[in-house]
C-alpha cells in the first residue's frame, strides 16, 4: 500500500454563499478567531501526516498562496522588535520549502473537475482531499483518524456524518454497508438526492482519502448536479473497481462557507482559548 503523502485542497470556489465578504477577499482567508479558515485544514491535514500540500485555486486567489509563503520583511521587524513568540507562531505554521504547490481550476466546472485539475501534481499515487469550506475539530483530527482507518483497510475513504434527512439534499450521501473497525463499507452514493430519496442520512463531510485511479475516470466524468462535473458521481463509478469505505466522524464540523456556520465556528473555537472564553459567555449573556 502506498503512503499517504499527498493533500489537495480545492480552493478555487466563488464563495456566492458569503457575498459581500467574499468579492475580493477569498472566502478561504476569512479569519476564525486569528487564523484563516484554510489554515485550520492545512493543519488538520499535517497533523494526519501529510508533507506535500496541493491548492487548486482560481483567478482572485493569489494571497492564499502568500499566506503560506515567509514574509521577509514581516519576519525582519518582528525580530527587530524582539517579537520572539509571533515569530515562533509563524515559523511553526510555515510549510517547508518545496512542499506546497499551486495550479489553477481556469473554470468553476464543479469539484470533480477541480480535483481533475490536480492529477499531475499528484501523480500516481493516493491522496487526501479537504474541502476548505469545512473546519473540523477532534482529538486526533478528522484526516488522522481517516489516515489510520486507510492503514487497515487501504482502498478509497469518505468522512461521513448524520444529517438532518430534511437537509440530504444539499449534500452527497453514502449507502451504509458491512462495518469494519472503525469504518463500514459504502453501498453506493448520490449527490444532492432529491427530498425523500436518500438512501441513508450519512452525508459526506468534505474530507476524503482517494486512489489515483479517479483521475481517469474525472477525465470523461459527465456534467451532474448542479450542472457541474461531480465528484461523486466520479466516486460511484470508481466502487464499481476499488472497495470505498465510510469513516463516521464524531466530533465537531463548521461549515465555513455560509455566515452561520461561520459565526458558529468563531464561537467555538473563541470558546477554547482559555483568554476568550469568559469574555465571549459574558457578551454573549449580555446581548441574548
Ligand atoms: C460538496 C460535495 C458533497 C459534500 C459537500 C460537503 O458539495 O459535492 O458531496 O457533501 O461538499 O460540504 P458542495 O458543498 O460543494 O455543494
């Protein structure tokens, strides 16, 4: 089995959910607290052992691209100014050399053309991709605990959760089979199924770790839902070959892309600092 070294991240998204916000600042660069949103799924990602981080970004994009770059001069008046532990914080922070790369999707075609824009760059081997909208929080990360199921069972995996089923239509959703560990295997998908046919309420959670292989299927995938080239519909034709396992994720998940998810996200995590966490309850009581 081949070591999963690889993440992608699909960041070339127009962000209509969260306009005004998002026309000239990514949606991925919305700050959560004191970090951008995309900096909580790269971390996730490092943490499940990842070295090499791929970005499929989009016209408008470029300062994802240098927030994981060092800032010389930044970097300069910080020690000038004997700013040791914000150095630290984004020394810590900052991927190696050599170890991020950028290509673009020129077309929103939909995700799984998106994750198609990517084969090159990962060439022949699995890799892990994470929707940038979602922050996830658990101990160890969604991806970690992805990555050690892959160990035991290899072959493709799909973080997966409990919708409301009066809301599986906004997402893909996973027939749930044989249990195996921490995982079951998946008994096909549908994306965004209309109200009253899905088959399960375990909706994909944008976290996946994947064989190489759909990149030729993704070459000729035709237009879905949406109107767009879907990954999952990539996916379905995949479990014909290759077994696609579903790891039912436990903790917690903010959809980052909507201002409700949003706002939940900065509440939550504000609630972890131990420096915030009195102030926010006390705004919070104060305002209710
Ligand atoms: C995408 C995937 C869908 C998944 C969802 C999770 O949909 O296509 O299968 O459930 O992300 O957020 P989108 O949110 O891009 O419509």
């Amino acid at each position: 089995m081949k070591k999963l070294r690889k993440a992608v991240f699909p960041v070339a998204g127009l962000g209509t959910r969260f306009l005004p916000a998002t026309k000239a600042v990514p949606k991925e660069m919305l700050t959560v607290v004191d970090r951008p949103v995309i900096q909580y799924v790269v971390d996730e990602a490092r943490e499940a052992g990842i070295e090499h981080f791929i970005f499929v970004t989009g016209r408008n994009k470029g300062v994802i691209e240098d927030h994981f770059d060092i800032q010389f001069e930044l970097n300069e008046t910080l020690k000038d100014r004997g700013k040791t532990e914000q150095l630290d914080l984004l020394d810590g922070m900052q991927p190696a050399a050599g170890t991020t790369s950028f290509t673009r999707q020129q077309e929103p075609l939909g995700l799984g053309h998106a994750v198609w824009c990517a084969r090159d760059l990962v060439g022949d081997e699995p890799f892990a991709l994470l929707l940038p909208d979602m922050i996830m929080q658990a101990e160890p990360g969604c991806m970690a605990q992805m990555a050690e199921l892959y160990r035991e069972t290899g072959g493709n995996v799909i973080g997966v959760q409990e919708c409301d089923p009066a809301e599986a239509h906004k997402y893909g959703i996973v027939g749930r089979g044989e249990e195996k560990g921490a995982g079951f295997r998946i008994t096909g998908m549908v994306e965004k199924p209309p109200k009253g046919t899905a088959p399960s309420n375990l909706y994909i959670n944008g976290r996946y770790i994947l064989q190489p292989t759909i990149f030729d299927i993704l070459e000729t995938q035709e237009r879905g839902a949406g109107n767009e080239i879907q990954l999952t519909d990539g996916m379905l034709k995949l479990e014909k070959e290759e077994p696609f396992w579903g790891f039912h994720f436990t903790g917690e998940v903010y959809d980052c892309g909507s201002p409700e998810g949003f706002v939940e996200a900065n509440v939550a995590i504000a609630m972890r600092k131990k420096e915030l966490k009195a102030r926010v309850v006390e705004t919070v009581e104060r305002l209710r």
